[in-house]
C-alpha cells in the first residue's frame, strides 16, 4: 500500500516509431517527483507504465496500493512528453477515470495539461499542477492527507474547477539551486525491464540523467510551459556523485543527458571533466548543444569528460529559415562545430526541421546540401510542431486544421497550411533518411579502403546498404517530386 501512487501516460507500444527504435529511458521527472515525496516523509509507490500493453497492470497497481492520491506525473525532461502526443493523453484520460471510479483523488503534470487545463479537468482530473512541480505536488499531498493545515488556495501552481470554473492559484517560482533535490528514485522502477530491452537491441545498458532545467534561448517554435524563459544548473560535483551512485547501483554503459542544452554556463563543462575525473568512473554519454557553443575548449572538455555523441539543432541549411525562426545560429557555425566535433572524435547528431512556414524548394535543397557536406553521424527529421504559447503557433494559429496533436512521435503531419501538402513531408522524411543513409555508407566505405577503422563484416553491410539505397532511392525521388506541388 501507498497513501500516493505517482504513474506517466507514456506507453512504448503506443509510439511505434520509438517502439522500433527500442531506446527506453525511465521516466526521470517522475522519479524526481517520487523522490521529493519520499524527502518530506510520504509513503509513495510509482507504476510505470512504459512496457504496459493495456490497462490491467495500472488497475491492479491502484487495488494493490490503494492510494488517497493518483498524481499522473509525466516526464518533463523528455521531448516525447514534451510534444503532447495524443495517444499518451488517451491513457491519461483512462487512468484518471479508473482512479476515480475508485473514489481516488487525481491530479496531473504535464505540457499537455499545462496547455489544455478545460480539457484535463471535464475528464476525472482533479487538480492540474502548473509549472516546476514537484514541491506543489508535495504540499497536494499533504493537503489531501490531512497532514497540512494551508488551504489548496496556498498552494502555489495548482488549477482545479472552484464554483463552476477553473481557478488556479499564483505562479509558483522555478528552483534556482538544483542541488537542492534529491536524486532520482530508480529504485521505485524495474531498471532491469530497461537493461533488458536495450542490451537485446543494442548490446549496452544507457540510462539518463539531467543536469539543468529550461533553456534561455529564443527559438519561436520552442514551447516552455513548465519553465519559461530561464535556465538553472546543477552543480558539476553534484552530477558526477550521481554518477558514480548510478555506477554503484545500476550499472549503466552509457548515458544520456537529457537537457535542451548541455554545459550552457561558462566554465561548466570544464568543471564537470574536472569532477568526473575526481570522482571516477568516466561513463561515454551523449548530450544536446548548439551549433554556437561548441568552441575548440567546450569541444576538448566535452571529449574528456567521457562525451561520445553531440546532438546539435541544425534544423536548417537555409540561413534564411534559421532566421525566420529566431535560432541564432548561422550556416557557418554548423559547419564549425561539427568540423571540431570529428576532429576531437566526438560523434555528431543533426536534428532537421522541414515545413517552417515559407521553406520552400532551395530552403529544403540547402538542407539536404548541408547534411551531405557535414556529413553528421546521425540524423533526426521532424516537421514544424506548432505549440501553444509560442509565438510560431500564435503565426500559424488561424491556419490551423483539426488535428492539432501527433497520434505518436512518427505521425509527421504538418497541422497548418504550408507551402507543400502535409504527404510531401512524409516522403520529404524517407528520401532524407535514405540519402543520408547512402551517403554514410559510401563514406565509411571510403574511409576503409584508406586505411580508416572498420571490419570485413562492417565492409560487406555498407556495400549492401549502398546498394539497396541506390535502388530504392529513384522510386521514393519520383515521389517526393509528385507531391511537391505547392499548395495553394
């Protein structure tokens, strides 16, 4: 039994693109929260419904727990929650109404709540927790347990239906000092269910870890609404003794640092080699920069500090979109930045964006330009997502169609009138991803018969890749072409 049973609405099976993929990490900002809970000395469990494949492990949780609290807590820290995929709202919606069959009080965190409070709270939620939430979801809590004399309307970043009508209490401030909160609590989860899955994939074991909250930079297609505007970090030493805790107790591989950006404040990256060197071991990871960041002495600390990949927000091979979008970087620091990356034997990630508003046919030739004359590592296509409270979606708002949420994080739909129908991109993302696969095989090749890293067994799959990619390329180019009409 538990007096608070925290969960997320994040099931794999749901996400078939990211099923394929099989890259599952813990539900971090739960497991925060489940820590917090614990801190201030309340009986907490935590159902994670990640590997569920229907309703009845939840169910079973809420009659094995009992709680007084459902609190269905989704992972901030994780941009598949962040981009409020409607399936994942279906299961919110669904455990909320079994918890409240149950007589069970609930309440929920998310982007998608934040954005969608009317919707949340018609369907069995109770109380939507707004903005940095885990100190709100302690003093909720306490309240429904009888454990605190202040009033729900004390409680900071709570809305929930008053007399009728939504009434949310003030703004609660964000945490500056995030050495302040405890570490994670992945003993409430089976990490097991996770090292299994990722060692049949992929033969290593990663797990995630953040170091900041927020992101101060101005991308106007960039949703913030647990945040806002601001960027707080934890502190070098803090992150490497949860490392080497991480290190004791669960055994990782590899790690993921899951922050918008990596090692943002001056100086801190170089902290952090510091600190990992202190404290041992030295774990590979991968991280998120920008292009702009990434100077020869954050590059070379980066490396040392155990670094194996950089994923930088490329987005564009158009200046001119880049600047549409308020993205701050320049061509040329791309190509820096990844130019310095290799050198230091850092793996290099693009994230591209097609369909911004007024990308047309040499905005999308530059990018395909961009990604062959770079030749990153890897590569991530998405689609402009307009989400509330960005002055991008304000721009495209009245154009907007019905649908105004991906079904899961392969859906692609562009949701608003751009210069190309929304199968155009679709295909856009397949001929992407096979040009760049073809490329990457005949340049692996290449660097193999100069004397370059690599096996007979790695010899013989990239000829075979550049094969099937040469062959198939032509049908899905006449394609792409078909459907670029632009819309009218």
């Amino acid at each position: 039994m538990a007096d608070v049973l925290l969960t997320h609405s994040y099931r794999l099976h749901l996400d078939p693109k990211e099923e394929r993929t099989m890259m599952p990490y813990p539900p971090l900002g739960t497991l925060y929260a489940a820590a917090v809970l614990r801190e201030h000395g309340i009986d907490v469990a935590v159902h994670d419904v990640q590997f569920d494949h229907d309703e009845l492990p939840f169910h079973n949780a809420l009659r094995r727990h009992r709680p007084k609290l459902l609190v269905i807590y989704d992972d901030g820290f994780n941009y598949l929650t962040k981009m409020c995929l409607s399936n994942m709202r279906n299961v919110a919606y669904r455990m909320a109404a079994l918890a409240h069959e149950a007589g069970i009080t609930v309440a929920v965190f998310s982007s998608d709540a934040t954005d969608h409070i009317p919707a949340y709270v018609s369907r069995n939620v109770d109380y939507v927790l707004c903005g940095e939430a885990e100190e709100t979801t302690a003093e909720l809590s306490a309240a429904v347990l009888d454990r605190s004399a202040a009033s729900l309307e004390e409680i900071p970043g709570l809305a929930y239906v008053r007399n009728g009508s939504i009434f949310r209490t003030p703004k609660r401030g964000v945490a500056r000092e995030l050495d302040k909160f405890p570490f994670p609590a992945r003993d409430l989860i089976e990490l097991d269910a996770y090292r299994s899955r990722w060692m049949r994939r992929h033969g290593y074991f990663s797990l995630n870890v953040v170091t900041t909250r927020g992101c101060p930079f101005h991308c106007n297609w960039c949703a913030k609404p647990l945040y806002g505007q601001v960027y707080h970090s934890r502190s070098p030493e803090n992150v490497a003794a949860e490392l080497r805790q991480l290190c004791s107790t669960a055994s990782p591989d590899h790690i993921w640092f899951c922050d918008d950006i990596f090692g943002l404040r001056p100086g801190w990256v170089e902290a952090f080699d510091r600190a990992v060197h202190t404290t041992k071991p030295i774990l590979p990871y991968k991280c998120l920069s920008r292009a702009d960041l990434l100077d020869a002495s954050t590059v070379r600390h980066l490396r040392n500090s155990g670094c194996s990949t950089v994923w930088v927000g490329a987005e564009s091979g158009s200046q001119r979109i880049l600047d549409a979008m308020e993205k701050g970087t320049t061509i040329e620091q791309i190509h820096s930045a990844t130019t310095r990356l290799r050198g230091a034997g850092v793996r290099v990630g693009f994230f591209l964006q097609f369909g911004y508003p007024g990308e047309g046919e040499e905005d999308i030739d530059a990018t395909l330009r961009m990604v062959r004359e770079c030749a990153p590592d890897e590569i991530g296509i998405s689609v402009s997502y307009p989400l509330p409270g960005t002055s991008f979606y304000d721009r495209v708002s009245a154009d907007l169609t019905s649908k105004q949420n991906w079904t899961d994080s392969g859906d692609l739909e562009l949701m608003f009138a751009g210069t190309y129908p929304p199968p155009f991109y679709r295909a856009l993302h397949v001929l992407t991803h096979k040009r760049f696969s073809r490329w990457r095989a005949l340049r692996m090749l290449r660097n193999f018969f100069h004397g370059g890293p690599g096996s007979f067994r790695q010899v013989i799959r990239n000829v075979a890749v550049a094969c099937y990619q040469t062959l198939t390329l032509p049908a899905v180019a006449l394609r792409t072409a078909y459907l670029r009409r632009p819309v009218r």
